[in-house]
C-alpha cells in the first residue's frame, strides 16, 4: 500500500532562514508526488508537483528515489510563506486520486 | 467563476440522521473526488467519478454514497450518520487524470 510521511507537524523558522519540509513515501510503482499548501482563510491548492519541475513562490522539491523523498526547499523563509503544506502521492499517475500525508505547520517568526 | 462550491460550512447531525453535501463546480472538470480530513491525519479518499455517470470507490467507502447525474455535481451522502464520521469533508475536481486539483471550502461534519 502506498503511504506519504510528514515526520513534523509544526516547522519554526525565522524570516530569512532556509526552509525545508520533509515528505517521504512508500509506492512499488513509479510515483509522481506534489505538494499542496492551505495558507489561513483560504481554500488548499497546488503548490508544484515533481514532474513540472518548476520553482513556485521560490519553493522547489526533488524527487529522491534512492531515498523515497520529496523535500520541499526554500533558501529565505518569508513571513507569507506561513501555512500548512501537504505532500501527496498519486496512485493513478495522474493528479486526481492522491494519498496525502498528515502536514506540517510551517510558522515563519519575525 | 466562483471555482468548487460547497454547501453546507458546518452541519450538525444525530446519530442516524441522513444528510447530503452539496459540491458543485463550474469549470467544467470531468473529474471530481470527496477527502475527509481528520485530526492527525492527512486527506483521505471517500469517492471519486471520472464523468457523469461513473463513480468508484476511495479508501475509505463505508458509510458514504455518490451519483454523478451532471458533469457540475458530485453530491455526498451519508444514510445513516455516526460519530465516526465526524471530520472535515473537501470536495475537489480537476479537469484530467493529469490536472491539479482544485479544492473547495471544506464542510466540519459533528455527528452526537
């Protein structure tokens, strides 16, 4: 069965300092994992997702396969990047059946 | 374009009572799929449809029926409610087995 893991459920970090989330996985098949964020008040969306390579809000994740992760980075926290990030895995190869893990709170402090 | 509705916000319910959630969404997606969210867990996957017409079952089925008669909606019901199913409801579409999902407001379910 495939599984997401989020080993912290709240990340302190100060304005300015690296960020890293960690997200691990387990899936027999070929995974494509994203990572989705719900910032306060508002509904959860896309952050990225591994196959698009792409850097949003200067956050990007690598897919590790040798060690199963998929590490959200940021090199400078910035206070609007307060909010709740889910690492999720698709079991359909597509987007819209996804297994996720249990968040992490990231809380950006001044 | 008002994105993936949900209705009711907050419901509370009686053991046994029946109820359904309301989610509609007006981008046109095909696919559509209910989550519950309970406290130290992630999402999980209740249902899901990939058209009008056709349902199938997530992780976590029991307790839960859905239809799917139009492209718009994708109703929850629950027949006979219990305490276990209280949780936080989302419902989510998108427009491809390849396309990101895009989320509604949730729905806080207490069932007494």
């Amino acid at each position: 069965a495939q599984r997401v893991t989020q080993p912290e459920k709240l990340l302190s970090v100060f304005k300015g300092a690296p960020v890293e989330l960690k997200c691990n996985y387990s899936y027999s098949g070929s995974p494509e994992l994203f990572w989705y964020v719900q910032y306060s008040r508002q509904r959860l969306q896309l952050l990225l997702r591994h196959i698009s390579r792409e850097s949003i809000k200067g956050f990007t994740a690598d897919l590790n396969k040798g060690e199963t992760s998929f590490h959200l980075k940021k090199p400078f926290a910035q206070e609007e990047d307060s909010a709740m990030y889910y690492c999720a895995l698709s079991s359909s190869g597509g987007g819209n059946k996804l297994t996720f893990g249990t968040g992490t709170q990231l809380k950006v402090e001044l | 374009n008002a994105g993936v509705t949900q209705t009711p916000k907050f419901q509370v319910l009686k053991t046994g009572q029946s109820m359904t959630l309301q989610c509609a969404q007006d981008m046109n997606h095909e696919y559509m799929s209910w989550y519950r969210q309970d406290p130290g867990m992630g999402l999980r996957l209740i249902h899901y449809s990939v058209g009008a017409g056709i349902t199938d079952q997530g992780e976590v089925p029991n307790g839960y029926n859905v239809s799917r008669s139009t492209t718009e909606d994708f109703p929850l019901r629950l027949l006979s409610a219990a305490p276990s199913q209280t949780s936080v409801y989302f419902c989510a579409s998108s427009y491809s087995g390849d396309s990101p999902l895009h989320f509604g407001n949730g729905t806080r379910l207490t069932v007494t």
